[in-house]
C-alpha cells in the first residue's frame, strides 16, 4: 500500500505507529522521517537542513513508490501467463521452447 505522503509524515512526526500493511516506500519514508524529526529535536541539524532533506526524501519516496508499482504490475503480468510459458515448455515447439527461455531469462 502506498499511502499518501503528507500521513506517513504526520504519522511519524506525532510518533504514531507505522499501518501495518505499508509498503517499502512508505515504510523507508516513515522510517526516514522519524529520524529527521528526532535528529531536529535534539539540536543536531538546523531547520534548513532539515527542510533540504525533508524534500529529498519525499522526492526519493516518490520514484520508489513509481518503481514498487511498476514491479507490482509486472508480476500481476507475469502471473497471468506464466502457466502458458510452462505448457509450450513442456508441449511446445523448439521456436515456443526458444520463446519460453527467453522469457526465463535462460536465452
């Protein structure tokens, strides 16, 4: 699940616990966040600092949520035909056969 955000960052500013059913782009986000937050609190960068890596990780968020997507659907993709690469590998003609390893990444 990616979540927006603007609640992953409230989330981890007011300390709250992280959903349970977030992805790995929102979890680097909140986790990230909470040590921004925490390193602020206590003095350790200045809130210019803090503002220029608040943009980077949500910029950083952003593409990995993109790319958690994208690999998301591809295995959506691949589900949907991987039994018919198994039959025209069992079934198959050598072209079918050559077609199957190439799409097992064998060549």
């Amino acid at each position: 699940m990616t979540d927006e955000p603007e609640r992953i960052e409230r989330l981890a500013l007011n300390g709250q616990p992280m959903p349970e059913d977030a992805g790995f782009a929102d979890k680097l986000l909140y986790l990230s966040m909470r040590s921004l937050y925490d390193l602020y609190r206590r003095g350790g960068i200045s809130r210019e600092e803090a503002k220029e890596i608040k943009t980077n990780l949500l910029e950083d968020h952003r593409i990995y949520s993109f790319d958690e997507k994208l690999l998301d659907h591809h295995a959506h993709i691949r589900n949907g035909y991987s039994h018919i690469l198994t039959e025209a590998e069992k079934h198959g003609c050598p072209i079918c056969k050559k077609i199957v390893r190439i799409f097992d990444g064998r060549k």
